[in-house]
C-alpha cells in the first residue's frame, strides 16, 4: 500500500562545517502522508538536516531517498520538481498580487507558453479550472474568505498558510515547514495545525515540521524526531519522546 510507505529516508546523513559536525549519520525515515515533527534545542542541526534533504547543502556522508529515487548531492530544483517543496523554496509571493493570483502563478499553466497562445479558448478553459482548483486549495488553509486581499495584507500565520497553499499548487508530495507556527497565537496556531493535520489525512499531504512551540505542536504530530547536537537522541510518537527522560534533560538542561 503506497500510501503508507516510505516517502523520505535518510541513511547515515553527516554534514560538516568545518571542525564541526552539524550531522552525525542520521538516520530518518518519514511515512507517506504523516505529520512527522523534528524539534530539538537551538543549534541541534535541524535545519541543516532539512537542508541536505531539500538539496540546499550537500552531504559529506550517506544517502537521501524520496519517493523511491535516490537524491543524495540533487540541486534543489530537481527535487522540488519532484514533490519535494520547502515552502521558503518557492519563489517569494508577489506580495501585490492577491492571494488567489499568488496560488494561480504557483500552478503550472500552459497559457503562457507560446505555442498554446494561439488557442485562446483552449486556454481560457484550463484558466476557469484553474481558478476552481486554487479556490479549492484556498479553502483547505482557510483562506477562502481572504482570496481577494493583497496579499502583504495577511498576517504572518496566513502568510505561512498561503505558502503551504502555493506548495499544493505546484503539485507538492511533502511540504517542508520551518515553524509554521512561529509568532502566532495559539488560537490560531490550532487552527493552523489543523489544517495541516487535515491535508495530511484527507490529501495524503506529508508535512515535515521543525517546530520550537512543541506545546502546541506535539499533539499533532504523527512521528517525532528530538535532535541534540546532531543526532537523533530520541524518536516515536509524541507520548513516547515527551515521556522520554533524554528528551527531558535536553530541554530541562
Ligand atoms: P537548528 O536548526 O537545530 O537550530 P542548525 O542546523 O541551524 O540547527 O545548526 C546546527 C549547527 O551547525 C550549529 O552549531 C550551527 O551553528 C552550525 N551551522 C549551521 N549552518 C552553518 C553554516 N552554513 N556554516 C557553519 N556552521 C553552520
């Protein structure tokens, strides 16, 4: 059953910056269509790890499988195109188009191509389903009442929402949040992990969070990795890494 495979696995991933080792063989494996959250003190190589996923920085040990191909050292282009999209990847949304054009330029659209320019009514077709379908995706990030604002108009949080909605438009498999809900307030912050929840569970939608606010994070999530100076110090489900007494002592000190 694919949809609950495997979509991302790392295999003793290392990356070092000079004398220091950011990431020492770590070892990852995401579930298809799972809310899978990294946390871990500042400094613990989160980033980095999502970083040599994502193509952003190449390894210097071990191997990076996504979506039954191996990815390890891909230029970052290659594995977006292949529905692996870091949100901040997507090129910046024109913050003066509204927020339905910003979801239209995400899609790919042959109108724009110059040889489909001749078939105008063709074209004017696919732009009315195109339209539906952004509407649609507005609608599953809660944007549906804000499509017509400019989009520097929105709040952080929705700001956050319209990338991940920009992500879906570009035909994302697994979408990579960097604290999706950093600076916003809880109430909404609920809300916005709920939406997450539910592109995982009603568009087999896999997120892949780094997120500092686990208060309100960690009940979301399906699968946790905790890292600590590069390594992965503890791994389950929520219950089991909150209960966990490493865990603990590395937030506690
Ligand atoms: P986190 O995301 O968990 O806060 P990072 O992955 O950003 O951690 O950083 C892990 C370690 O690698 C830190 O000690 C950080 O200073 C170091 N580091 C990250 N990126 C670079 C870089 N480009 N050059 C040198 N050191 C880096």
């Amino acid at each position: 059953d694919a949809r609950r495979s495997t979509i991302l696995q790392t295999e003793n991933l290392t990356k070092r910056f000079g004398g220091l080792t950011a990431l020492n063989r770590v070892s990852i494996k995401v579930e298809r269509g799972s809310l899978t959250m990294i946390m871990g003190p500042n400094g613990s190589g989160k980033t980095t790890l999502i970083n040599v996923c994502s193509g952003i920085l190449k390894p210097d040990e071990g191997r990076v499988l996504f979506d039954g191909e191996d990815i390890t050292g891909a230029p970052p282009h290659e594995i977006y195109k292949l529905g692996f999209i870091r949100t901040f990847q997507i090129p910046m949304p024109f913050l003066k188009l509204n927020v339905l054009e910003n979801v239209l330029v995400a899609m790919k659209n042959s109108g724009e191509s110059p040889l489909k320019a001749p078939l105008r009514p063709l074209w004017m077709k696919e732009e009315e389903e195109n339209v539906k379908r952004a509407m649609e995706i507005l609608g599953r990030v809660g944007l549906s009442d804000s499509w017509d604002k400019e989009s520097f108009k929105l709040g952080g949080g929705q700001l956050k929402m319209l990338e991940v909605a920009r992500a879906l438009a570009a035909g994302a498999k697994l979408i990579a949040l960097d604290e999706p809900i950093g600076g916003v307030d809880p109430a909404y912050a609920n809300e916005i992990l709920g939406y997450l929840s539910d592109l995982r569970k009603n568009l087999g939608i896999t997120l892949l969070l780094i997120e500092h606010r686990i208060d309100l994070a960690l009940p979301f999530a399906d699968y946790v990795y905790v890292m600590d100076r590069g390594v992965v110090i503890s791994q389950g489900t929520p219950e089991e890494v909150s209960n966990d007494p490493k865990v603990l002592e590395v937030y506690l000190g």
